[in-house]
C-alpha cells in the first residue's frame, strides 16, 4: 500500500444540473432575392428526379438518395421535414467545413463596441444532412412549397410544414448522391488500382456499404436487390452485416476484375453505379499502421513471471504473438478460435509479440514494473505475403467491424463463446488502424463500434491514433538540416506536422469518443547519437512526426493522450534533395524495445521499432498499476471495487497526470502564438492532454492529495462533491493548483452529428476569485466536446478564505443527440488539489481528515 494513498470521496449530494449558455455567433444568410436566384438552378435539377422516383414492374421503389447543405442547426431541418410524409427517410447528418463567402458568413458582437461584425477568423461551418427519397411525394410536395416561397416568402405554408420556409432561407446547395460520395472520396480508387496491377488476380473484394434503412424489410429488399446486380456482373456476396445501434449495413462481395475496372471508368451501363441503395465502396484487407522494425539478439533480464494472476482484465486485438517467448511465457492467454495459428510461420508473428511484449512489460530498455495479470489475445490479423516480406493484415475476408464486434461478444456473451467465465476483461488494446480512413467530420463505422461497445460493456478501448511515415521535406538540404542544433530542428519538424496536418489525421477507429486515444512521443529508453549519415530529426520527448493528429468529432480533444512511441533516426533521400527518408538499415538503436519472434536456439531476440502501435501498448501496461491501485484503495475503505465503473476509473487515472508541459512553448513559440487565447483551442490537436504522469495519479505525496469517486446521472441531474480546503490563504501568496478529470462512456446516436446520447461536464463552484481561476493548457469548451474532461486550474494570489472553507465540484448531465434520453450515464472522477510554495504544510493529512467515509448504498 502507498504512503498516502488515494482516497475515496464523501457520498456526494443530488443537485440540478448547471445551466449551459452559447455565444451570440451566428451565420449571416443573403437576401430573399440573391438565395431565390441561387437555388433555381439546383431545384429545376430536382424535377428530373420526379421521373425515376415511380413504382417499377417488379414492386420495387427506386430511390433517390439526396445530400442537404445547410448553414444551420441540422436539428431544425429534421423538425422541417418529418410533415413531408413518409416518403424521405433520414439517413443521417454531418458537420462539414463549407467555406465561407460573400452570401453565407459568420457574424459575432465586438467584444469593445458591441457592433455586429463578420468573424473574419471563422473561415467555415455548417453542416450536411443525407436522405433517401422512396417515391416521388415528398420531392413533389418540397417542390410545391419551394414555389410558393420564391412567389411570396411570407406565404404561409401548410400546417406543419413552415420550417421549410426557415430551410429555404439557409439552404446551401443541394444535389443527388454520386459517384464522387460513393467510390472517389473512399479510398477505393486507389486500394482496386493496385489491385489490378496483378495481372492474374481475377475477383477483387470490396466492402460495400448500404444506406442504413430503419425497416428491417426495407433493408432486406435493398440487400437482395444488390446481390442480384453483384449476381449479374459475375460476382458474389462473401458476407453481410447488419448492426442496427451504429446504422451499419454492409456485405462483403466478391467482383470479377472487368467490372471493378468498369466501375473505375464510370461505365454507366454498369449495374452498380445505379443501384442507388449503395453509401460507399471500400477496400478491404486493413494492413497495420506500424513502422517496420528490426530484430536484433540481446541479452536482457526479465524477471519470471511469478504471482501472475489468471484472472485477465486487459485484452489484446491483433496479430499473433509468440506465446513461448522467454519474455511472453506464462503471461498470455490466447484465444484463437478461427486458427490463425495454422497460418502463421513463427517469425510472422511480429506485431501482436511486439505488443504483447510493450503491454506485459513496457520497453524492455528501460523496464520498470511487469503486468500482474494474464492479458487475453485475440487474433484479428493474418499474415500475408508481399514481394519478398511478410505483413500482418485484417483478412479481406472478412468486413472488419463484423470481427470486431464478434471478438468483443465472445467476451461478454453466453452466445458467442463465452470466455467471460474465464476472463474479466476491462480494457481492450487495439495498436492497428484503417490506412485508407482518415478522420474528416464524419465517424467511421468501426469508431461508432467501439462507442457502443464501450457503453454496452463497460469496457475501455486504447487506441493508437495511427501512424503517417511520409518522408520529412523541410524545405533544407541534409547537410544544413545536420548543423541545426536539437531547438531549431524542433522548429522545423513542428512546422512540418503543421503543415502537414490534412494528410496526417488520425486514422479509424482513433477517432472514436469513447474510447483513449494515444499518440506518439519522439522518446524511448536507449541511447544514441547523431552520426553523418543519421540523424535524430528532433529532440527527445517531442511529438513523433508520424503520429496523426486530430480534432476529433465536432472538434473535441483527439488524441487524448501523447505517450513514448519510440525513435527513428533519418537520412538523405537520393530522390529528394530537400527530402529525407527514415532509416530501414540494419542499425539497431534507438526504438522502443520490445520482444521478437525467434527460432529455436535465439531465444533471446528483440525488436527496435517506433509508432503510435507502441505508445497505445505502453499506455495499457500502465493500466495494470491503475487497477492494483484501485484495488488497495477500496480494500483500505473496505468496498467492494465496482465491476461496472472499473473501465472508467482507469480511464480516468490514466488521464489525471497529464499537461501540456514544455511541449506547449515549443508550439506556441514556433507557430508564432504568444497568448493563451491564441492556441487554447489549437495545440491539443497535436498533443491531446499532452503526456500523463502515471505516478502522480496513483499515489498521494505530503503536498498533494487525490480524490477518486464514481456514479451515474440521470438526465438534468448533478452530483455535488465537498472538497474542504482548510489553509489560510489570505495572509501570503501561496501557489496552489487543482486538477479534475472526468470521464464517462456515452450511449451514442450514429445517425447524428451531435452523435454523443449525452454530455457529461464538471464545473468548480463556492470558490472565490483569484482562489484558483487560471485555467492552464485547453479552453474550457475544447475539453468539454468529448467524453474526457481534464482541467488543470492554479493561482497564488492573496485572497479572503478561512480553514472552514472548500470549494465543490459539481458534476452535470443533460441530453444531447438523444432528446429523449433516459439511460443513466456512468462517470468515474478525480480530484487533486496541492499546494507547490516552501510552506511546510501537510496537504494529505488536513484534508483526507474532513472528508467523510462514503457511504455504502
């Protein structure tokens, strides 16, 4: 047990929730007659659909799948358009960058005047909304009352329907989904061109994905009307999937290599590009996002893994391991029920060794602590030959959010394998990610998986954010780039990601809110220094510049944490003067160290690599000291831990100990920022919380003292928790610092760009000003957007407070994209206050002392 050990909050106190108000922005729309003008065009187009949207021979409905652009609350236009009849369906919405110009604008009060100007800084906005016509009635009568609006805008509409008068003010474009939504802006193009670069590859598997129609019957139809055209063209279906929480319906084909080169040159006597049903095409077959590594004998000392405990509570996603690793013996559980095993050659099995090594031990350079618990392994990958090497890939035959979910219900249900008697698994490591699914506005599949998932099953997903290992071209020469010391090639590889950010964004499912996200750190434990022919491109512990970078949706905080990832050394590019190419030698160091396959007689092998693959296993080894922790803190208090809550009181500590740091200058400095106003809401796209200090959030010191708690909320409802404070502050400055981190997993809404079911949100209440009102690192609406809020607040000026005095932390819940929201939401919070100036006071001690045991329910 700890020294000073956390502790656990009083019971707290019911409240109503806090009251959220929004600013006064808003989006300047044009006049009557310039909008009437500019949608002429795009109506008269509509007409022509009225033509397909009839009744066919065969009792089919086409359908017609529209796309809305909007400049404004997205909410409104659903309220507009459910009295068009039941003939448009809603799909689902999406925010979307939709530039600004001379007729749509954002306008703001002047802070100084109070005048209402145009917000020159805000260069987008707006949002999409998708439908699905099924006859010709709702596009007839939408038609009708667009004439009766460009006649009179002040004609009252029909009952019901007025807010299309409100739609029509706002309406940006609208047009018919195409071949641009479906195939170009998907990755496809590029994923089947490589394929038919193999002359003797005669099908090529694709995932298609279907409007998700809300009638079971309607899907059915749909379904069977596309695998009849797949029939046709000589293809077939593989598989299907239909996961009605996440509006996901998908089938796994099979086409003959004429038709892909068909669909690629838009032959419209093609079935498929008409089978209006279709969302998107996309490839299949995800290869892992990781940086080759080498493999190297070496001798290191690794403790036997004595005292494991069976029970496993972190599970691990990915390709094979080498079970009989001296480093691996003893630790693992895998559970392969398709045999992949069979597949595998022993020095395949690279990538899920590596991770299993990185989460069981940490880097093998510097290790400190090993894992208490068994981890369970599931093979999702298999591996795959490729010219004269061997990766580890997602099989294409299989749609990869269907293996997800099964593998996650094989833990949890009776119905599909039920390991759960064997395994009590609270955290879930997945180091792979989507390479041709970059992040852009809209959730992918696979991260609105793992949101359900995580609300469903109370369970956390580590997620690396992906990795981006383009070459570095700064706009210098190798030789001038190797005379810079370590500050100004920092400066040159910050603008580098910078400018870089668009091609560099996280890859699926890392975008997913429920779940941690980890990014990569330049750093590791071994040593080494330039040579003229390799180079360190920037100082150790800076951002890596491989790691994707964020927002997340509806630009909240993503990656959630930065953690070390490893490092790599650079050379020239023969190609590229100005361009400079990660090392592929033989050298060894530097990397982060983990264990390798090896073959009888070299048992000792070890792998020297760099990616966020290492920094998501890196942060999960972590979580073993969270949960011992969590452990010894409830037995001290004589409580049962709560099964329920555990995922979320990790998820909690595992963020706690995060801030920015020096981080912060280097991005400030270098992108030209000099307030806080300036990159409060910029720089955690790069960094998230920044790197979390695992120590200080599982032990308490003389000066500082952890709070831990843990509920759930109703919707309206507040949770009110007493935080005394017994110091004298109105006497001398004395520098103090609070920090609070809440997390909670939250039910989701697929279809909606709000997407999250709730918003969770703490607020510091009772304190006076100047007692702790400088907020450090994100702003106060960035870290609210997601589903961690951590918040770091100080001050050391002199003010008016007694040592009866405290403050309260109030934790709030309202409704978000579910209006009808009746679920309680679980959270998990932690508080720490200390005070940092040469007074000699015992922070733990005064404190622990007023808090009130928590009370068992």
């Amino acid at each position: 047990m700890a020294e000073r050990p956390i502790i656990l909050f009083a019971e707290p106190d019911f409240a109503e929730r806090a009251k959220r108000t929004s600013g006064f922005s808003k989006i300047q729309m044009p006049t009557f007659s310039r909008q009437s003008s500019r949608l002429a065009p795009k109506m008269a187009a509509l007409n022509s659909t009225l033509i397909t949207l009839q009744q066919t021979a065969v009792g089919i409905e086409p359908e017609k799948a529209l796309v809305f652009e909007l400049a404004q609350d997205v909410q409104a236009f659903y309220t507009a358009v459910k009295h068009l009849g039941d003939g448009i369906e809603l799909i689902f919405d999406a925010p979307d960058d939709i530039a600004v110009n001379d007729d749509f604008y954002v306008i703001d009060k002047d802070k100084e005047t109070g005048e209402v100007v145009r917000r020159e800084d805000k260069h987008s906005f707006g949002g999409k909304v998708y439908c699905v016509l099924t006859n010709a009635g709702a596009l007839r009568e939408m038609l009708r009352l667009w004439e009766l609006y460009i006649q009179d805008p002040q004609t009252q509409f029909p009952r019901g329907k007025t807010g299309l008068r409100n739609v029509f003010d706002c309406l940006i474009d609208i047009h018919e989904w195409s071949y641009k939504e479906r195939i170009e802006e998907t990755g496809v193009l590029d994923a089947w061109s490589r394929d038919l670069l193999d002359s003797e590859l005669e099908n090529v598997k694709c995932e298609i994905e279907l409007f998700f129609r809300s009638s079971p019957a309607v899907r059915q139809q749909r379904e069977e009307d596309l695998t009849e055209r797949i029939s046709t063209l000589g293809g077939m279906v593989l598989g299907r999937s239909v996961i009605a929480e996440i509006s996901y319906h998908a089938i796994l084909a099979e086409l003959p290599r004429g038709a892909i080169d068909k669909v690629i040159k838009k032959d419209t006597n093609i079935s498929l590009l008409t089978a209006e049903q279709i969302m998107f095409f996309r490839p299949v077959g995800q290869v892992v996002k990781s940086i080759e590594s080498t493999d190297v004998t070496q001798s290191i000392n690794i403790p036997y893994a004595n005292n494991i405990q069976d029970e496993a509570i972190i599970a691990l996603f990915d390709g094979l391991p080498q079970e009989n690793h001296p480093f691996l013996n003893n630790r693992l559980i895998v559970d392969d029920p398709e045999d992949y095993e069979s597949l595998y050659t022993v020095h395949a099995r690279k990538h899920g060794t590596s991770m299993a090594s990185l989460i069981a031990l940490g880097d093998l350079s510097e290790t400190v602590h090993q894992a208490t618990h068994k981890i369970y392994v599931r093979p999702i990958m298999k591996p795959t030959q490729v010219l004269h090497s061997t990766i580890e890939e997602v099989p294409n035959d299989v749609l990869l959010v269907d293996k997800i979910h099964e593998a996650v219900r094989r833990l949890y249900e009776t119905d599909a394998g039920a390991v759960a008697s064997t395994v009590t698994v609270k955290v879930i490591n997945l180091s792979i990610g989507i390479s041709y699914r970059q992040f852009d506005r809209t959730m992918s599949p696979l991260a609105r998986l793992l949101d359900w998932l995580s609300y469903k099953y109370h369970v956390l997903f580590i997620v690396s954010a992906g990795n981006h290992d383009i070459d570095i071209n700064i706009g210098i020469n190798f030789e001038d780039f190797a005379v810079l010391d370590m500050s100004k090639r920092d400066e040159k590889i910050i603008e580098f990601i910078n400018d870089n950010a668009y091609k560099c964004r996280l890859l699926s499912p890392s975008e997913s809110i429920n779940a941690l996200t980890i990014g990569a750190t330049f750093d590791d434990g071994t040593t080494l220094a330039d040579n003229p022919r390799f180079l360190l491109p920037c100082s150790d512990g800076m951002l890596s510049p491989i790691s994707a970078i964020g927002k997340g949706i509806n630009n909240s905080i993503k990656p959630d944490l930065i953690y070390p990832g490893g490092r790599n050394t650079i050379m020239e590019n023969p190609r590229s003067p100005e361009g400079y190419k990660w090392r592929t030698s033989s050298l060894n160091e530097p990397g982060t160290v983990s264990a390798a396959p090896f073959a009888p007689g070299d048992n000792m092998k070890v792998a020297y690599s760099f990616g966020t693959s290492n920094s998501a296993a890196m942060i999960s080894h972590e979580t073993f000291r969270c949960y011992d922790t969590l452990l010894e803190v409830f037995a001290e208090s004589s409580r049962d831990i709560p099964e329920e809550h555990i995922a979320l009181l990790i998820k909690t500590m595992l963020v706690h100990g995060a801030e920015w740091g020096d981080l912060k200058g280097k991005i400030a400095q270098t992108l030209g920022f000099t307030n806080r106003s300036q990159y409060q809401d910029v720089i955690h796209k790069f960094i998230g919380y920044g790197k979390p200090n695992i120590d200080r959030a599982i032990e308490c010191a003389k000066k500082r003292i952890t709070l831990i708690s843990y509920g759930e909320l109703n919707n309206e409802a507040a949770h009110l928790y007493d935080l005394p404070l017994p110091f004298d502050f109105s006497t001398e400055r004395v520098s103090r610092r609070l920090t609070a981190t809440l997390s909670y997993f939250t039910p989701i809404v697929a279809s909606k760009q709000q997407y999250r079911s709730a918003h969770l949100w703490f607020a510091v209440e009772n304190g006076k000003k100047h007692l702790l009102d400088k907020r450090v690192d994100a702003s106060d609406k960035a870290v609210s957007r997601g589903s961690v809020q951590h918040e770091i607040f100080e001050n050391d000026e002199i003010v008016v407070w007694g040592e009866d005095d405290g403050v309260q932390i109030k934790v709030n819940c309202r409704a978000a994209a579910d209006e009808r929201l009746t679920d309680a939401i679980p959270y998990a919070l932690m508080v720490s206050f200390e005070i940092n100036s040469d007074i000699d006071v015992d922070v733990y001690t005064k404190i622990s002392e007023l808090v009130k045991p928590r009370i068992t329910v």
